[in-house]
C-alpha cells in the first residue's frame, strides 16, 4: 500500500470515530468510554501526519518523479563503473553558491594522448609515451534496484562517458560541440538533485576537458560529470581540437592566441607535438598513400600520360632548405606525386629540381605509368637529364614569356626605345599564338621569327613554313607606330628576340598543356605551410600532402551562377599588369571531405592500432638537420663570448 492510501484510511478512522464519540456521548452517556476513543483518534491523526511528513522527506523515486531535476534520463539508470578509467586525483572541494567570483580549477595530472588498458570491447595495442594517468576511481559493480538494501540516491549517479564509447551509434568526434561558460556550467552543480541542498563540488580540468565531482553532504549524493568521452587516457576533445587544427593547416600558436584573448582553456603545444606524432601524421602518410596509389593504377591502366612538373622552394633565392617538386597529371590537374628535398641531401638548394624530378619519375616507372611527355620549365639540369633519360620535353610558355617580358621592359626603358613600349603586349602574346597554333617546331619558329617583320610593317616572310601573316592586310599611313629598318630599337629587339638560346627554347614550347595549374597549387602549399614557419620533415611532408588533397578534392569545382542562371565573375588587378585588369570566374565554395575522412581515420583505425601507422612513418627516410654537420658549442662558452664581446662597447 502506498503513502497516500495510508494516510486516506487514517483520515477516514478519524472521522469515523469522531461521529462515534459524539453519538455516544449524546445516546448512551458513556463519558469513560467517549474519552478513550477521544485520545486513540488524536493519536491516530498525530500517527498518521507524521508518517505521511517523514516518508515524503526520506523517500524520492527518482524514476518516476514529475519534479524536473538536472539529471538526464540516463543519470536516472542504474550505475555501471568501471575501474579503468576513473579520476583518483586529489582536489579541493568547494562548496558552490550563489557566487560571483569565478573558481579556480585544479590541475589534473597530465594526460597522455597514449592509450592505456581500459575495459574496451576492442583490443587496442598501448603506445608508450612520456606521460601516463588513470582517470576517475569507480567500481565496476551494478547495484539492482529490485534488491531490498536498494537506496535510489545511489543510484542517482552518471554513467562514464568512457563505459560508452563504442555504445552509441554516432561516433564522439562527430558530436557538435558548444562554449559553456564557468558560472554557467557550475550553476548546474550548485543543489543536490535528492535533497536541494548546497553540494561540494570539485572540480578539474585537463585542456578542454573538464571533469566535476559532486557531493552532498547531507544525503551523501555522488555523481560524477565529464564535459567529453575519454578513451583510454586521452580526452577525445583534446585529440579532436589537435586533428582540426592540422588537418585545416592552422597554426597551433596562432589558435593558442586565440584561445587566450576568448579565456578559452586548450592543451599545451607538447600536447599537440604528441598527437601529431603519434595519430595525426600517421594517418596523413596512409590517407595519401591510399590516394596515390588510385591515381598511379588509373594512369598505368592508360597508354601514355602527359605529366607537368615545377619545384617550389620554402625560401626565395639559393639559401632554400626544402624544396618539394610537384607532379601533375596535365589531363585531369590532379596531383600524382610530391617529392620533398632537403638542401642538405643534394649539396645545395640549385640541385634539388632535379633529384625531386628524378625521385618522382622513378616512383611512376615503380607503378607501370607509361610517359607520353613531361612539361617543365627551362631549368638547365632538367633539359639534359630528360634528354639522357629519352623523354620527350616541352617548355611551359608562360615560364619562358615571363623572362622575354622582362628582358622588352628593360629594352622600353631605354633611349630612342619607347616605341618597344607599345608592343611589348603584342610581342608577348604572340609568342603564346606561336607556341599553341603549330603543330611542329619548325612552324613554331617561323612564327615567331616573323613578327620582326611584322613590327616593320612587312608581312610577306622568306620562310615556306609561314610564308604571310594571317591577319587582314590594311594600309597604314602612320609610319610613327611601326619600327623602322635600321633602328636602334629594332636592332635591341632583334637581340632579345632572335637569339640562338629564344630560338632553341622556341622549338620546344608545349603546344598543348601549360603548367600553370602546377602554379595555383603552390599558392595552395603557402596555405598549408607558409614560408616564414619552420617546420621538421615529417611535418613538412604531412602539410604538403594535406594541400594535395585538398587541390584534387576542389579542382573541378563548378562556376557559380547567379538566381537567373547567369554566370559570374570577378575582375581582379594583378601587379604584374601594372594597374591593368583581368577577369576570373568565380567558383562555388570548396569542400573539405578529406578533413572528414581523415577525422574518422584517426578516431577510427589509426587510434585504436597507431603501430603499424607508426613503422609507415618510420620507413621514409628523413634527412639530419641542417646544424647536425656542426658541432654545438656549450652554453656556458658561448655565454661567456657573448659577455665579452658586450663588455668591449661593440
């Protein structure tokens, strides 16, 4: 029988006897008797108050209550612990109120982005790193509430995140995420759910994973709250924050500033470096490796491909330390292959084109892809070692127009050469009609020789490959715009121009594909890895390949269009036109699809397994530092240099 019954049949006796005593009283005029029944009604009444009082105070069924309380529907299930992966930290209590001034968070002991043994359906192989802990104190024993020594404020505790971490659908990392504020979030922890009573509260932090531990002290209430998973001993917060900032190539000094300006907590920068090391760069090398190794099988399926290829220095000059020499696929612009050189390994930064050109051709002919032709600049090492290899080679135009431009510039500024000025478009845009018209070397260069007849006004030429100009014939009277024989002009043209090595280089243009999608991806590189951040190898590499993938993931993107349907562009005014303008479509918004794959690759494969990630790692070589040939002088010698050579004035 329930409370509420009980007090009803008590209430009901009461009346009962009430009636009964009046009635006796008025009837028999039995005095004795009416003060009996008098004094047992009282007492039943005063039995039954204070029955129904101190079952409501001692008493809350938590799983069927109607008073909202700040418990989810799963804090109100029975409490499953686990040994594994509990805090055992000490921390100060703090009773919370009504409070204005903001806590001081205890340091947790520091987490490794190792994973420990914990109770995890799937075995997972332990890495050993520098920093080791256990988090949280909890037994694994299941309390039944069907038992009669059942208490339901024990069982009013939170289950851990970490007991659930392959029992949800949704992995953790896909979760959405929200900043809470302190007040806010311990507000939440200030009344005991049973009793409404002030708790002592303890809370820590480890980055941005925040752990409380509440308790009541008048019911002894205990639950204890985590603000994200935590797998092994690695808060998946703290590994997820590290994955989006490399994956997104964004600098972690840079997002700590943020962090600090916002008083938003994070890790520490050692705490990214582990990460990087132990999961994120590991899944960069597999995710490129798996990519690359589709693209090689499609091309080695086909009969020939026509490959462009350019070297990108982290420094400008010839005091570079890397140089990464990209491959392109020219037919599809997707990227097929990156090599990463060191100075150091080639004996300076002038011969690292060509050791990432080789590396990069004998990684093709390891795959079965078969050349038709490779396009490049004009880089003296690369003519002869493709010639020496039987390669067929082409020159990509815009290389060779950017020097010509130059060299006519120079020319314009010179006395009685001004008219060199307003031809110096025309001369540039012929060499691409010249290049990208004929279909052998021979045209090309009766093409190109031509316009020094053309500047004259002669369009009738001595070559049977190109006997006329194609253009209309029109009879000018201003002899003011064209060259005249004999000129000095004309004469500094004609240098420039038709010399022996313009000529050779000429004949070999590509008529066909350019490189300069080989040009927009290394704007695409200065993203991911700009040139005043240094970087070691491995990472160097990793944030090359993560700009790979994002170059072939957006290559192909669509133009945008307009609501009526129309297309649209931009006008832009690059410096190289010199207050001239140019127009560009406008695509639609890039994606980010590998930034997902490699997140489910981390949370996925490579954190439960990180060793055979790790041996991929371990196999490419990586070069010594540039200061590893010299020897390091001690602190205490150079110290003492430094003071005396202060101490002279200098």
């Amino acid at each position: 029988m329930c409370i509420c019954d009980c007090v009803y049949v008590c209430e009901c006796m009461y009346l009962f006897l009430i009636l009964f005593c009046f009635f006796s009283l008025q009837n028999w005029g039995v005095p004795v008797l009416a003060s009996v029944l008098c004094v047992v009604v009282v007492r039943l009444w005063i039995c039954s108050v204070h029955n129904r009082t101190s079952q409501l105070l001692r008493t809350n069924d938590v799983g069927c209550q109607t008073d909202a309380t700040q418990l989810p529907l799963k804090t109100m299930m029975t409490s499953v612990r686990s040994k594994g992966i509990q805090v055992t930290v000490s921390s100060q209590s703090v009773v919370v109120g009504t409070t204005t001034t903001a806590m001081s968070w205890p340091s947790i002991q520091p987490f490794t982005s190792t994973p420990v043994k914990a109770a995890m359906p799937a075995k997972r192989t332990r890495v050993e790193l520098e920093e080791d802990m256990k988090i949280g104190n909890v037994s694994s024993a299941v309390i039944d509430p069907q038992d009669s020594t059942y208490d339901p404020a024990q069982s009013v505790t939170t289950e851990t995140e970490s007991s659930q971490v392959f029992a949800t659908s949704m992995p953790f990392h896909k979760d959405a995420k929200f900043i809470v504020f302190e007040k806010c979030l311990l507000s939440l922890f200030e009344s005991c759910p049973v009793c409404t009573s002030s708790c002592n509260v303890s809370p820590r932090r480890r980055g941005t994973f925040v752990a409380i531990d509440q308790r009541c002290p008048h019911c002894d209430f205990f639950r204890q709250w985590r603000s994200q998973p935590v797998i092994g001993s690695t808060p998946v917060g703290n590994l997820q924050l590290s994955a989006a900032i490399y994956f997104s190539g964004a600098s972690f000094l840079k997002m700590q500033k943020v962090f600090r300006a916002m008083n938003l907590k994070m890790h520490t920068y050692d705490a990214f470096r582990r990460h990087a090391k132990t999961y994120l760069e590991p899944a960069i090398i597999h995710k490129w490796n798996e990519d690359q190794n589709l693209q090689l099988h499609y091309l080695s399926q086909n009969k020939n491909a026509i490959l462009g290829g350019d070297m990108r220095a982290d420094s400008p000059g010839h005091s570079a330390k890397y140089g990464s020499y990209t491959m392109m696929d020219l037919q599809t612009n997707n990227i097929v292959d990156i090599q990463l050189v060191q100075s150091k390994e080639v004996g300076g930064s002038y011969h690292m084109e060509k050791e990432g050109l080789r590396r990069s051709l004998d990684r093709l002919e390891e795959s079965g892809v078969k050349l038709d032709c490779v396009v490049t600049d004009r880089h003296p090492q690369i003519q002869k070692f493709l010639k020496d290899r039987k390669i067929i080679h082409y020159y990509d135009i815009w290389h060779m127009a950017k020097g010509l431009s130059k060299k006519v510039e120079k020319i314009s500024r010179e006395k009685d050469c001004s008219l060199v000025k307003k031809w110096h478009k025309s001369i540039i845009n012929h060499l691409y009609w010249s290049a990208t018209s004929s279909k052998s070397g021979p045209e090309k260069l009766a093409k190109w020789t031509s316009i020094i007849n053309h500047i004259q006004d002669i369009h009738t030429h001595s070559d049977p490959a190109f006997p006329r100009c194609q253009h209309e014939q029109k009879l000018s009277k201003d002899c003011s715009k064209w060259f005249q024989p004999g000129s000095r002009a004309l004469n500094r043209l004609h240098k420039v121009l038709i010399n022996k090595r313009v000529l050779s280089d000429v004949e070999k243009l590509s008529p066909h594909y350019q490189t300069s999608t080989v040009e927009s991806f290394h704007k695409v590189i200065l993203y991911f890895a700009p040139k005043n951040v240094v970087l070691p190898f491995i990472g160097m590499l990793c944030r090359l390949y993560l700009a790979a993938m994002h170059f072939n993931e957006n290559v192909v993107r669509p133009q945008m269009t307009t609501s009526k349907g129309k297309l649209v562009y931009k006008h832009f005014f690059p410096k190289a036109k010199k207050g001239g303008h140019t127009i560009k479509p406008v695509k639609t918004e890039p994606t980010f699809c590998y930034v997902i794959n490699l997140m489910d690759s981390v949370f996925q494969e490579v954190f439960c397994d990180p060793l055979p990630y790790l041996d991929a790692i371990q196999r490419i070589p990586v070069p010594q530092y540039l200061s590893a040939q010299r020897d390091r002088p001690s602190m205490e010698k150079t110290v003492a240099e430094h003071v005396t050579f202060q101490s002279r004035g200098v």
